[in-house]
C-alpha cells in the first residue's frame, strides 16, 4: 500500500501497513517497489493517487491499484487507520 499524501497528512493516520511515498516523488522512487507486487495507491480522496498510479505502471509495476475514495471513505467505512 503506497501512500501518496504528504508526510505530514501520512502522520496523522494511514491504512495499516503503508509506506509513505509523496506523490511529487512517486516517479523517483517507483524502483523502491517490488514490480511483481500489486500496489494498491491511496490518497485523501482518491483524486491525486490516480495519476501516481499511471506513474507507477510507466514505470514496470503491472498490478496497480487506486483505492476509490481515497483514505475518507476508508475513514467512513470504519476501517482501521493506524495513528503516528
């Protein structure tokens, strides 16, 4: 699980088990991921996480994922959120 918000947004909470990757630096730091791994992208609202997406399958990632609605409808479906 990729998540593309800012570090500060990332700290306030996140799914469980996500790395933080800023989506300015998804291009950058696409070779930090396993490419026969499927990557489920996360945003606040599902807007910014679509482009990081496309970014990540530029870059060789096949099985790329965006969670629709973003960490707000995560949040409202009451599933857990890790806290900092």
């Amino acid at each position: 699980i990729v998540d593309v918000r800012s570090a500060e947004d990332f700290a306030k909470g996140s799914l469980p088990g996500a790395r933080n990757m800023p989506a300015a630096a998804v291009k950058d730091r696409a070779g930090e991921l396993k490419k026969d791994r499927p990557v489920i992208v996360v945003c606040n609202t599902g807007t910014t996480a679509g482009p990081a997406a496309a970014q990540l399958r530029a870059a060789g990632i096949a099985d790329v994922f965006v969670l629709a609605g973003g960490l707000a409808a995560w949040r409202e479906a009451g599933l857990p959120v890790r806290s900092a």
